[in-house]
C-alpha cells in the first residue's frame, strides 16, 4: 500500500515531513507543522478558539486567534489550497491527505482476534506486519517541541509512546513469526530492531540470544549477553535476572536454550519466640481477647467430632504466642498436647514434621502405656520413622515391604493410629503444628489423613501459618476448605494491636518501660502494632538514651528473611518501591526501576502474595493502583540494604521521573520531592535548584521552617544565586524572630550584590535595625537610596525607602523630620503609580495622623491603606494597617471596632508566621480587653504575648527595642 506520489502526504513516524506529488514541502513555522500534525492525527475538526488555546497558550484570547489564523494562511500556501477543511468556527484536514502513522496502525494491527498467540503472526498478516514496521522510521515526530505549548508537548509524548508500544509489538510478531518459520536471520534481524527501540527490555536480550545460538552463533550469543550485563549495570545498576543468567549458562555449556525461571529455595525464616521482660517473666497477652475466645470456644466444643483450628497472619503478629498460651492452658487442665514445628529449610525432608509429632506423643506422660494399645500392624508402620517406638512391643514382628500392595495405606493409618491414641485421654487432646507453610509433602499426607477423620475423632488439630506464605491456591487453602466443608474448620486471623493495647503492653513491661505518654506513643508508631516488634524494642528502649533506637536484631533478622525469600525481579522492583518512598503507584515503579511494565506487574503481584507490598483500596488521582510496604520498617531496612551506588541511581531516577510528571500535568508540582531526590542521587546542582524552588513554593505558603531548611540546603549544595538564598533565609529568620541570624544571612546577601539588588537588602538591614529599636536603621534606607540614583524605573522602591526612613524617624521621636518623609513617600509612590508604595505611605501618614490627635486624617488614611491592600492581597500591608486602624479607633474610643480589626490582624499576622510582631498585636489587644473590662481574656492575651517577646533574639537578650513594638 503505496502512497501515490501526486497526493498529498504528512509523514510523521520519525521527523516530521510534508509531501505534495512526491516532493517535501517546507512550512514557514513549527506552530504551522504542529497544526498540521495534530489536524492529521486526530483525524477530526477541531474549533479554532481550542487550536489557539493548545498552540498559543501565553497569549490572550484575541492574539491567540490572530496568531492562529497567520499560521493558516501560512499552511495554507505552502499546501496550495489543498488539504485543509477551513470554516470561520472550525479547522479540519480532508481525507485526500495520507498520514503514514494511520496507514501504520491499520497494518500494524497484525492479526487483531484471530491472532494464534500474543505478540505472534500467522502467514497471512505478516505482509502487513512486514509492511508497517518499514513505515516506522523513528519516534513519532522525533526532534520536534514546541517550547511555549506544554500541552502540545504532552499530547506529542502521549502520542510517542503508544505508537512506539505498537512498534515493538509489530517487531516482537514478526520475529517470532520468522522464528516458528525457521528463518533465523530474518528472526534476528527483528530481534536487534526490538532491542534497538529499548536497549533496557531483557527480554528482548534473552530473544536475540536464544536465536544467535539456534543459529550456530554462539559467540555472538555470549557477546550479547554481555552487552545486556554492561547495560542493565550502567543504566539501572542491577544485574541481570536470573532467567538470562541461566540461559547464559545453558548456551555456554551447548545445551539447546532452557525454559527460564527455576523458583530458588526460599531462606529459612527465624521463628519468633515467646518474649519475656527482663527478669524473665512473659509479657502478657494482650489485645487478643476476641481470639482466646475463639479458641475456647472451638475446643469446648469438641465431643465426637473432631476441629481444625488455623492461626494465620503476617509475621511477627504473634500467632505462636497466642496459640502457645492456650497449650499451656489446656495442658495444666489435663489435655495431651503433641507438638511440632515447621522449618523452610526442611521441607525437603521426607516426614520431618510426622517424626517431630512422634517424638512428642511418645514423650506425653503415659504415652507408652497408650501407645501399646495400638494394633501391631499400626505400630510397625510408625516404626519405620521412629524404631524407638517398637520398644513398647518388643513381640512386633517385621514391617512388611513397601512395595506390597496397599503400603501407603497401611503407612497413612498406622501413623494415624499412634498419633490419636497418644493424644486420647480425659479431654480432648491436641495435635499442634507451628508454621504449617513448611510442611513436607509426607507429613502433608499424613495430616490430611487425619483431618478426613475428623468428624469421627475427638482431636483438637491446631496450627498456624504466615498468610503471605499461603496465597489463595495453595494445598493448606484447598485442605481448609475441606475441612470446611466439613464443619469441622475454624479460622482465626489476629490484628495489629491498637495504640491503647500497645501501651497495656508497654506498662506491663515493668518500671523500666517507657513512661511517657510520647515515648508510648513514639515506640506505637515506630512498631506500627506488631507484638513482636513492640517487644523488640521495648529491650531497645530500655538499653538507649531516648533519642535514637536501633533496629533491635530479632526485627532485623525476621524482615531480613522476608525479603531474602523473593526472586531477583521481585527485589529490583522492592528497592525501587523503597526509594519512592512509603506509599507509590505502578506508574512510579517503572520509571524509577527501568523495567518494563509487565515485569513490573510480575513483581508487585509476587511482592503482594508474599505480604510484603499491600495494595490500597484506593486509587492514585491518575486512577492507577496504589501500593505500600506492609510496615514502615520493612521499607527502611530494604532501603539500608539497598547498595549506595544503586540508591543513587533510582533517586536519579526518581527525581527525573517527577520532573517529566510535574510537566505533564502542567500546574504547580510540590518540588520538595524532587529536591529530596536529586540530593540523594548525588545531583547536587539540580537538587540545589529545586530546593530552592521549593523553597519560595513553601514560603508562599506560610510553611516558614520548611521554606528555610529547603533555602540553607540549596545554598549548601552551592546554588548559583548565593545572593539571593541568603536573602530569603534571612527574610525567613526576620520572621521568625531570628534577628542576629537574619543581619548575618542580610550582610552575606549584601557582600555579592550591587545595585537595585543591593539597594534592596539595605533596606532590609535596616527595617530589621528599625525592628530592633536600632537608631542606625536609617543609615541603610539612606545607603539604598544612593545607591538609586540615576537608576531609572526605581520610584517604586525609592517611596517605599523613604516610608521606611519616616517610619523609623517616628520611632526616634523625630516628628517634623517623619511627616516630611512621609508626605516625599506619598508624592514618590503616586509619582510611580505603584499600589503597594502608596498603601505604605498612607499607612505612615496614618500613624502619624493618630500621634497628632488628628482622627479624621488618620482614619482617612489608613482605611485607604488598607483598601489598597485587600485589593493587592499584600498580608503584610494588610496586618499593619488593621494593626493602626485599631490603635486609630482605640484612640477615637471606638474599643469594639479596635478589637475587631486587632483580632483580623492577629489571625493574619500569625499565617505569616511573623512572630514579633504577632507579640506586639497580642500586646495590643490586652491593653483593649482590658480597656474594655474583659480581665481573663486580657490576660490571655497579654501571656501569649510575653511568651512570643521572649523567644524573640538571641538567647538571654533583653533588646528593650523589640518590647517596644507597637505600631509599623
């Protein structure tokens, strides 16, 4: 299917280019090439105002469409006329234009639903298939970016990355097309395009191995793997998994490529014993009521029919606890309980579980007695695992071969026989297996045995197993329900403890217990409710100083074991969910770990079945499913265990990741994290950046502390603009009260700047000398405004200079030199037309109003003052002049509109997070309560205002200056 050369032709699969009767046509603009390819890719009419406001983002309604219809006239020239479907409303493109991106999706479509297997061909389509992978000449208009249309950019990405998922599809059904035909060179020659397109997809590396090999290229096969190895190591810092290094291993030694993917041995998993404090006494069982309950209940039960209890739960929950401490109550009342523990090292040792349970009914007091009662054919069997037992008769005759007919039988049921009869006794006995998941397949056969007899024997079967151990189709589930079935199972689940059932376990712990309410709650957070780790680390507790606790060893080694069981892929994708950080979507997972999606999905489905990852009920607001570590403490131990080069690396990861998100959506993204990435990832230039980006977003929002440790990390990083970050985190230090960091992080900022720039921190030295009742603060307004001589397009900043300098002559009590100032402030500021420079002035000339007794001209001036505000929305302007208002009001003995106004300003005020001054408005208030005779809330708000004065300066400093404030 060939395009007809006097056609019309945009060919958009690699750079974009636009034909007419077979010849390339040039477009004056990229805005004109962009128009054309979306027309040609949606394949609709689109209005012109939604085409102006995609491609002409940053201009108004009117020059967008201006802009928009230039761009038309240009195309529509170059095309002659042809092509285009214009209207006044709307722009479209007509069918006669051939789009090589839709004539590549309807060939590469392959097969659709008669497709034999996926990602495969039958004969028939792989002529379109064939066909369409030589349309795909690169990435969908590769090279191509519009710089001022984010939008466009987001949909051109959008657009790249479905059709390069077509790409591989179309090249992964050709190759194993030409595979199953056996033309291996054709085969191989798809399997390099494939790899090509994502050098980090392995297995399109173990592809192009497996065909090398079967090709007789073995050394090119063994090359190829080594070039995945250098790959995998330098991009994503993992080595390959464990599928490619076996089929490296098969193609090395000359055996025909291997399936992959043998299940290794899980690690052994340490067993978590019964705590006791330190004197040695056990802990009590607490928060399980519900659960002894159930145990009781099930066992009181039991007359001539037997039950199966089961006690599952995630590690650490203390199911071996709970079903310890009814063994030992129904012991002490008479019942025989027979007990065995299950081991993942030994569930390859045949009928290890039945002989534990042998050795411990013939240890029940009597049981030899008991046993003896056994028919001779029963106990003969049971001999075979344990000769020990053939000594309570020693007239037994030989087992017969285990090659005659029925010997599983006779093994199954004489091993029934001896573990029932030595369980029998005045109360129903018990049979008790720990950490059922272990089990091997012999002593399985034997318990299922039992379990079936159940209905007809009074047996208390008991056990427990971790539920990440046991997905939803293992045999235990499958024998469960059996029992079921039955009625004869109970399940018994126990939760995490909740925080007042934690702290009854801490205060049982004894006097060397954490006391304090938030050291209780410090170790329930810590522990998140697992009795087992909140016993860990109550010993931790008691050896430490307070501040920091060490992850205790049995935390360790139980979390250790955890993550030591999972397969390669599994890992890779757990390290990367542990940099992400507590909580993330898939979508983060495959960015940040360079897998492909399907290995993704491969690994969370592996990591939730083990216990290790829970998926939330909810969803991202991308609407993608949202994971989290089963315990914080989980997520911190894979992330420590994680190498520091590999960290490094997905912080990089992360961080970029976040970058492209934040553009995508568009918007103000939290850039924090994007900090908190680069830094990690050792990339202190951009992590620099973006905290100091993060910064300003922070302090916009009135989050002061965190707007100032994101300022001194940037500037610790080495951020380019020195100047400026020791500006901001004095600005943040003023407001905090910080006045001797401040003029540090002030002086710094001024030593490398000049200008308009230096002029601006001069005056703030000196509203900071002002604050601190520092008769020097106008020696700095006055070297600012030199510094502003001759610089044009300064009058703003010059008025606003010269209310400061009015203002701190006021405050040395310098009245005829303030009103001067004041009135050249307020001709300055109308001169500039500035809004913000005029609320100042007016908000000077206002106080000065008030300390001249002339009510009328205050109140004038100080209501336009904060007019103007409001209007600017400018918080600090507003607080001072709410701040005046009132103390204009209070003079003019209107108390209730003073305390009105003063209580807006206090709550604005303390938004800010300006500390002095939120005293000195605190200040004011009582003084009006207590004008007013309102004693208790004056006295309220004179306390808050004390305590506000004096954590104001340094420590120990009694500046009389910052007591003082009353009015700015």
């Amino acid at each position: 299917m060939e395009i007809a050369e006097e056609e019309l032709s945009i060919e958009l699969l690699g750079a974009p280019v636009i034909r007419r009767a077979g010849s390339a046509i040039e477009v004056d603009t990229r805005k004109a090439t962009a128009l054309l390819a979306y027309l040609a890719v949606t394949g609709r009419e689109h209005r012109r105002d939604s085409l102006a406001a995609l491609l002409w983002p940053d201009y108004d309604h009117e020059h967008a469409r201006a802009a928009l219809r230039r761009t038309l006239s240009t195309l529509k020239a170059a095309l002659a006329g042809e092509g285009l479907a214009i209207s006044r409303a709307t722009v479209g493109i007509t069918d006669s234009v051939r789009v090589d991106l839709e004539l590549f999706r309807l060939l590469g479509g392959g097969c659709g639903d008669h497709r034999p297997e996926p990602n495969d061909a039958c004969e028939a389509c792989m002529g379109a298939l064939t066909e369409a992978s030589g349309l795909y000449k690169g990435d969908f208009m590769s090279g191509f970016a519009l710089r001022d249309s984010a939008e466009f950019d987001d949909w051109h990405l959008l657009q790249a990355d479905e059709l390069r998922r077509n790409h591989h599809a179309v090249l992964e059904a050709l190759m194993r097309a030409h595979r199953r035909r056996g033309e291996l060179r054709r085969a191989i020659e798809y399997a390099r395009r494939r790899l090509a397109a994502d050098s980090l997809h392995e297995p399109a590396h173990r592809e192009l191995m497996e065909l090398y090999a079967l090709d007789g290229q073995r050394t090119a096969s063994l090359a190829q793997y080594r070039e995945c190895v250098a790959v995998l190591d330098r991009e994503l810092g993992v080595t390959p998994l464990p599928e490619t290094a076996a089929l490296y291993q098969d193609i090395k030694e000359g055996r025909l490529p291997a399936a992959p993917g043998r299940e290794a041995p899980p690690a052994a998993q340490p067993h978590m014993e019964a705590r006791a404090d330190k004197t040695g006494r056990r802990l009590p069982l607490v928060g399980r009521s519900q659960e002894w309950a159930a145990l009781h209940s099930t066992y009181n039960s039991i007359g001539p029919r037997g039950h199966l209890v089961v006690i599952d739960g995630e590690a650490g929950i203390g199911k071996s606890r709970l079903a310890e401490d009814f063994l030992d109550e129904v012991g002490r009342h008479g019942a025989y309980v027979i007990r065995a523990q299950g081991h993942a090292g030994e569930r390859g040792l045949a009928h290890g579980i039945t002989v534990e349970l042998l050795r411990s009914a013939m240890a029940q007091p009597g049981a030899p007695e008991r046993i003896a009662a056994v028919a001779p054919a029963g106990l003969v069997e049971a001999g075979r695992l344990v000769p020990d037992l053939l000594e309570v008769m020693p007239q037994v005759r030989a087992a017969p071969s285990l090659e005659s007919p029925g010997a599983r039988a006779r093994l199954l049921e004489g091993l029934t026989n001896v573990l029932l009869t030595a369980a029998t006794g005045k109360r129903p006995g018990v049979i008790f297996v720990d950490d059922l998941q272990w089990v091997d397949g012999a002593s399985f056969d034997v318990l299922s045995f039992i379990i079936r007899r159940l209905p007809d024997r009074p047996l208390y079967l008991l056990a427990t197993w971790r539920v990440e151990d046991v997905p939803g189709d293992h045999r235990l589930r499958r024998l469960a329900e059996g029992a079921r079935r039955s009625k004869t199972f109970t399940g018994i689940r126990p939760g995490r403890l909740t925080e007042g059932e934690a702290a009854e376990l801490v205060a049982a712990a004894g006097p060397d217990a954490p006391g304090s309410e938030g050291l209780r709650r410090r170790l329930y957070e810590e522990t998140e409710g697992l009795p087992f780790f909140l016993t860990e680390y109550l010993e931790v507790v008691g050896r430490s100083d307070g501040q920091q606790w060490d992850m205790p060893e049995g935390v360790r080694d139980l979390l250790g074991a955890r993550v030591e069981s999972l397969d390669q892929i599994g890992r890779q994708v757990l390290d990367a969910a542990a940099v992400a950080g507590r909580s993330f979507h898939l979508d983060t997972l495959r960015s940040v770990s360079g897998r492909d999606e399907e290995e993704i999905v491969e690994g969370l489905e592996g990591l939730v079945r083990s216990g290790v990852i829970t998926e939330l009920s909810g969803a991202s607001a991308a609407g993608t499913p949202m994971y989290d570590f089963s315990h914080d403490k989980l997520r911190g131990f894979v992330y420590e265990a994680t190498s520091l080069a590999r960290r490094r690396l997905l912080h990089r990861r992360m961080a970029e990741a976040l970058v492209r998100d934040a553009r995508r959506k568009g918007g103000s993204p939290s850039y924090s994290p994007i900090a908190h990435h680069y830094r990690l990832g050792g990339r202190d230039e951009d992590a620099a950046h973006y905290s100091f980006v993060a910064g300003e977003q922070a302090r916009s929002l009135y989050a002061n502390e965190e707007a100032l440790a994101h300022f001194q990390t940037a500037l610790a990083l080495g951020h380019p603009r020195g100047s400026a970050t020791h500006e901001a985190i004095g600005d943040l230090q003023t407001l905090r009260g910080q006045y001797g960091e401040a003029l540090t992080s002030y002086e710094t900022a001024a030593a490398q700047s000049e200008g308009p720039d230096l002029a601006l921190i001069e005056q703030k030295l000196g509203q900071l000398h002002d604050r601190l009742g520092d008769a020097g603060a106008d020696s700095h307004f006055e070297a600012a405004l030199a510094l502003l001589d001759n610089q044009s397009g300064t009058a703003a900043l010059k008025a606003s200079l010269t209310t400061d300098r009015s203002l701190a002559a006021h405050h040395a009590a310098k009245r005829t030199k303030a009103h001067r100032l004041a009135q050249q402030a307020l001709g300055l500021a109308e001169e500039a037309g500035d809004a913000t420079a005029l609320a100042r002035a007016h908000n000077i000339l206002g106080i000065l109003a008030t300390a001249d007794r002339d009510a009328d001209a205050a109140l004038e001036h100080l209501k336009g003052s904060l007019a103007l505000a409001r209007k600017l929305s400018d918080h600090s302007t507003m607080v001072a002049a709410l701040n005046n208002l009132a103390l204009a009001d209070r003079a003019s003995g209107r108390i209730d509109e003073a305390i009105e106004l003063m209580a807006e300003a206090i709550d604005l005020c303390a938004s800010q997070g300006d500390r002095h001054r939120e005293a000195a408005l605190h200040s004011n208030m009582s003084d009006l309560l207590h004008q007013e005779h309102r004693p208790e809330e004056a006295m309220a708000h004179f306390k808050k205002s004390a305590a506000l004065f004096a954590a104001i300066g340094e420590p120990g400093d009694m500046t009389p200056g910052i007591w003082k404030l009353v009015e700015w």
